[in-house]
C-alpha cells in the first residue's frame, strides 16, 4: 500500500499539467543562456549582412530626353546602356577613383548588373515595342575587390559615364576632334590651304553655337565662345597670311614640277568654270534686253494672309528671274577668275629660285599653326563640353540608394534566423522530455 502511494506520488503526472509543460520550465529554467545563444546568433548574422552590405551599391539612372523614347541618343545613334560598363568608362572610372592599375576592368564588369526599372511604350504602324528610359544600376563586388567603398566607385562610374555621353552622344565634334599631324609629303603652299580650311570648320562650329545662345559663358573659366572665336580670326588674318606670304617670298617648294601641273590643271578647270557661267551671264543679259518692256510692269494679285485679309501680292515676272540667275553667274565666274589670278601668281614665285634658309623657318611655322589650330581645337571642345552639360543638364540624372544601418543589416533576416534558432532549440528540448518520458515509461 504504501509502495502504490510512493509511485502515485513521484511517478504520476499532475492533472493539471499540459503537454509541453516540462519543456516551457525547461526553457525557462535555461532562459540567460539561450537569450545569449539568441543574441550571438542576432551579432553575428548582423555582422555579416553589414559586411555583405559593404560591397553592394545601387544607382537609378533616367533619360530624360525626347529621343530616349525611340532609343536613340540625343545625337541620332543608338542607345546602348550596356555601354555603361564598357572599357573606357570603367577605365575612365578607375582613374577617378585613384585606383588606376589596381583593379581589374574585366573582374570589375562582371561586378555590375543594369536591369530596366520603367519603360516608354513606342508605337508603330506594324507593332508594338517598349524602349526602356529608366535603369537600375547595381554594384555587387567579388571577393578580390571587397576592398574597395563600393559606393564610392558606382559614383564614380556613373559620373564616367555621364561625362562620356556629354562629351561624345549630345553632339557631333568630329571636324574638332579631327587633327592634322602628316605634312611632310604635301607642298608647302597647300599646307596653308588646310589649315584654312581646318580653322574655317572650327569658326563654322563655334558660329553654330553662338546663334544658339549668344549669351552663354563659362563662368568656370575665361574661356568662352566669343574669345575662341576671336582667336580662329586672329589665326585666319594673321598666322595664314603671314605664312602664305613667306612661302611665296622665299620661293620654297617640295617639287615645282609636280604643283606646277597641279596649278596649272585647276587654272584650266577654273577657266572652264568661268567661261561657262561668262556665257550664260552674257545670255541672261541679252534676254532682259529683249524682254518686252510692257511685261516689265509690276503684277499685283489679291491675296489672303495667315489671318484670312486681303492683301496684294507682288508677283515676279521672268525678267525678275533672269535677272538673279545673271547676278548669280557674274559672282561665280568673278570667284573663279579670282582663283585663277591667285594660282598664276603662285605659278610665278614657284619658278624662281628658292631661298635655302626660308624651309627650316617655315617648317617651323607649320609646326607652330598645327600646335595651335590642334589647341583651339581641344579649347573649343572642352568649352562646348561644359556648355553641353549645362544645356543639356537634365538629360540624365542619377540618384543613389542610400542604407540606413538597419538595412544594412537586414533586421528582419536578422529576426527571423534568430526566430529559427529559438524553434530549433525548443524543438530539440521537446524531443529530449518527450525521449525521457519514453525511456521512464518502459523503464516501469
């Protein structure tokens, strides 16, 4: 009897007790030492998310121009935002960064994913297609550049890339880009020719830009249109003609024989020219002298304006028309005649003996004009540069994503791996009570 109450008494399970009850006081019982199995866990997930966090960045980049919709640049050509990670603009990136033979460009590109984050819809007569104006940029570095702020280095990509498009898909600078270096093997007088023509291209640019905004000036630097276009004049009237006419006083030539036929081939292709438009000049002449002078009158008809009015309108008769055509065959046929002129005068200082000592100085005046025509060039392209920019300001903008220090460490990756752990520990708790009880029961 008093065996049955001892087992009633020790081995018996309380009424009142639930399943799982053991393990709750277990765990309780245990509660500092899984709080700081917990907390550890929390450190050390936090820890490596954080540093995880390090070598990531991303970048949203927007095209905000009317051809981005058709996927073109603001130049016509083809838009291609894989160019972003291209060689030069990640090569232009790392020398911004400092760290130019240092990184490894090929590693560096697989490191830069670009996926479109919005899109234009472009409709045509056959189909319809999206172009892309919106991107998402992300910098995810490998193991070998963890090194490096990855934050730090997409700016730097991305401000590489803006400045390459800027500078090479907003506008066409070919004929500045362009520069003359061979002249060895062309005749001196030539060489003038070409600069000339060079200087006259780079006038022409700056010209277009100046009737665009007459008023723009780079407040960054002395340089502006108005002072480059001063200093093209100032080549133009001043370092051509002064070499032209050492060339001609000094009589110098490469091979007399050879230009001379050349000049003399354009003289009789000038003359041409000019005879041609001699005669319709002269035929044109004649007409108007014929014309009946009764068919001269001026011919007013009723007409309306953009705003409905009435208004007489004079009309031009064929006096008026053969008039122009032979104004305009008298300046071509005078322009030839001039050419002309001017290449017999050339033939006539080619003749005469050549001064020995005049090649050295005039091979260093042409090195002299090409240094500084190759000069204004570059002058007019970096200022067209920044004029682009601040034109064109809008036509891409970049934001950056910025983390806060609970993004970084994922708080709720953080949260749920602790949450796992914690099942876990209760689990193998349970499992030990219930594997307990078992053993105690077979035991009895």
């Amino acid at each position: 009897m008093g065996k049955n109450k001892e087992k009633t008494g020790n081995e018996e399970e309380n009424p009142r007790s639930f399943p799982g009850r053991e393990t709750l006081l277990i765990l309780w019982k245990y509660k500092i030492y899984i709080l700081i199995v917990l907390l550890a866990v929390a450190v050390v997930s936090s820890v490596y998310y954080y540093n995880e966090s390090k070598g990531k960045a991303t970048a949203v980049l927007t095209l905000n121009y009317e051809e981005s919709a058709s996927g073109l640049y603001p130049n016509g050509t083809r838009l291609n935002m894989n160019y972003v990670k291209s060689d030069k603009v990640l090569e232009t990136a790392v020398e911004y960064a400092g760290i130019k033979g240092n990184v490894d460009i090929k590693t560096l590109k697989d490191c830069i994913t670009i996926t479109p984050a919005a899109v234009k819809n472009v409709s045509t007569s056959s189909n319809d297609y999206y172009i892309t104006t919106t991107y998402n940029i992300s910098l995810s570095l490998k193991k070998g550049l963890r090194r490096l702020n990855s934050e730090n280095l997409l700016k730097m990509i991305c401000q590489a890339y803006k400045d390459i498009f800027y500078g090479n898909y907003t506008t066409n600078r070919t004929i500045l880009t362009s520069e003359i270096s061979e002249v060895d093997n062309i005749e001196y007088y030539v060489i003038a020719d070409m600069l000339e023509t060079k200087a006259n291209q780079l006038k022409r640019f700056i010209s277009m830009r100046m009737d665009a905004n007459s008023n723009y000036s780079n407040d960054d630097s002395v340089q502006n249109f108005k002072t480059l276009s001063q200093k093209v004049d100032n080549f133009l009237n001043y370092d051509i003609v002064k070499y032209r006419a050492f060339i001609l006083q000094s009589s110098i030539k490469k091979n007399a024989s050879h230009y001379t036929q050349v000049l003399n081939y354009k003289n009789l292709m000038q003359n041409q020219t000019y005879q041609k438009n001699m005669a319709m000049y002269d035929a044109n002449t004649k007409g108007i002298n014929l014309y009946n002078i009764m068919m001269s009158a001026i011919v007013m008809i009723p007409t309306r304006d953009d705003t409905g009015d009435y208004y007489m309108s004079k009309t031009n008769s064929e006096i008026d028309y053969m008039a122009k055509n032979a104004s305009s065959n008298l300046t071509t046929a005078n322009d030839r005649l001039k050419i002309i002129e001017q290449n017999t005068n050339i033939l006539k200082f080619i003749n005469m003996p050549a001064w020995a000592e005049g090649y050295d100085q005039a091979n260093s005046m042409i090195v002299s004009m090409i240094s500084t025509l190759n000069s204004l060039a570059n002058d007019i392209v970096a200022t067209d540069k920044v004029y682009v920019e601040h034109k064109m300001n809008n036509y891409l903008t970049i934001s950056y994503g910025t983390k806060s220090f609970f993004s970084r460490i994922h708080i709720k990756r953080v949260f749920t791996i602790c949450l796992g752990v914690l099942f876990v520990i209760v689990c193998f708790v349970y499992i030990e009570q219930a594997s307990h009880r078992k053993q105690k029961y077979f035991e009895l």
